[in-house]
C-alpha cells in the first residue's frame, strides 16, 4: 500500500536536507512532500522578526491542505517537531502517525527556550543578541548537528544552513488538545552521538506511556548522515496493507 509521506526540517534547515531520504522513499512507490518554514532555506528571503512559533505552525498545516495529503506521516526533525505537534491540534484527520526525529516535544504554552536547561537557553539567547542582531539565530557548525567535518557533504550542509528567526525559540505553542491529540507516535532517537540540547526531550518522551521508541545509530542530522537506514526506518511505521 502507497503511503504519503511529508518530511519537515528543525532549525537553520530546509527541505533540502531530506533530499536523499525523499528519494529512497519515491523509489519505493510512496508519495512525498517536503516543505520548508517560512524564512528558512529556500525561502530565506522572506526572514523577519516577525516570524513566530504558530508562523511555522500554519506553514505546515498549509502545506498538507494545499497538497490535498490523506493519512501522512508527519515526520519531524529537531525543532520541526514543535510544528508537527501543532499541525497534530489543528488537522489531525490528514495524518495518521507522528514521528518526531531527535525532535523537540512541547506542550501547549511551552516555549523551545523555556523547554531547554536554562543556561543553554541564556546561552541561545546571548547568541541571538551578539550575532543575529536580536533578530536571528546563526547557525552553529555542521559538527553541531552530528555531522563530522570529514564527512563527504559536510561542505554540501554548511553551505546550505540558514539563519533561523529568533522569534520562533522565544513564543509559546498553542495547543487545544494534549500533544500528538491521540495520534500514533514514534520518537526515533540519534545515539552516535547523542544530541545533548535535546535530552530533555528524550528523558520527557521516555517518561510518557503511548510512545514508539526506535533509535538510529547515527548523529542528529540522520537524514544526512545515515539516509538508508532512516528511510528504511520510516518505511516500517505508519498504516499497513490489509490483511
């Protein structure tokens, strides 16, 4: 059975990064879409303080009524997953499954900052004050991400990081029901090396019953670094053929 799948980034990405995973999934007869946040990527251009938390939230929500998606799954990336929880509250009769990859998990009023330890959100912000001009956050090295500068696309993502909108790390999500609002849910959890800002996320999600836990062994940014395993990992969750 044909599955749709739409693949959504984190922060300082865009839907570039999904491109070896979207291949592997088309080749296998699945439809995919991939968008990009407002103000990130490809739409770079359109950066602006005034972009928030709920901006991505009906980019993504826009994306999926305009492409007409059925029974998705919504897979998420590190900050993607704040929007995938979103798009959960406002249009959960177009997915079918969450899956939050090394992604953050909010709850309704959370902010990403107010989430995060707070000398790493100090930090953060110290940042978005001396070098995004209080606008924007700048984008780490690609080793951050668990890419290692030996990699063979190492240049190929450095080349492709974008500044992010400070905003969005700073306002809260709105939610009108409990996050995943129900949905089936998979966290899929990058372990080599582990991602310490999220940890968080993953100590939050271990805690809550109703998770499908999997891990890659790979760096956060799994769908460079290990796009095989990842697609074949995505392959496996979301509805199955009749029986």
């Amino acid at each position: 059975m044909a599955k749709t799948y739409v693949l959504l980034h984190g922060a300082f990405h865009g839907a570039w990064c999904w491109r070896a995973v979207a291949d592997r999934l088309r080749a296998a007869g699945h439809r995919v879409t991939v968008p990009t946040q407002t103000g990130l990527g490809e739409r770079r251009h359109l950066l602006s303080a005034q972009i928030t938390l709920d901006t991505f939230v009906t980019d993504l929500v826009e994306h999926m009524e305009a492409e007409e998606v059925e029974a998705a799954v919504l897979v998420g990336h590190s900050f993607g997953g704040n929007a995938i929880t979103g798009a959960a509250d406002r249009i959960p009769g177009r997915i079918s499954h969450l899956v939050y990859l090394d992604a953050m998990v909010l709850g309704d009023g959370d902010t990403p900052w107010g989430r995060m330890p707070p000398a790493q959100a100090a930090e953060r912000r110290r940042g978005v004050m001396e070098q995004g001009g209080g606008v924007v956050a700048m984008p780490p090295p690609v080793s951050a991400f668990g890419v290692p500068e030996s990699h063979p696309l190492a240049d190929w993502v450095r080349r492709r990081l974008t500044p992010h909108p400070a905003a969005t790390y700073a306002t809260p999500l709105r939610l009108a029901h409990p996050p995943g609002n129900g949905l089936p849910r998979t966290y899929i959890a990058c372990t080599d090396p582990w991602y310490a800002p999220l940890a968080w996320a993953r100590e939050a999600v271990r805690a809550q019953p109703g998770w499908d836990w999997r891990e890659i062994a790979t760096g956060h940014d799994a769908m460079v670094t290990a796009p095989e395993e990842l697609a074949r990992m995505l392959l496996e969750i979301g509805p199955k053929a009749p029986a």
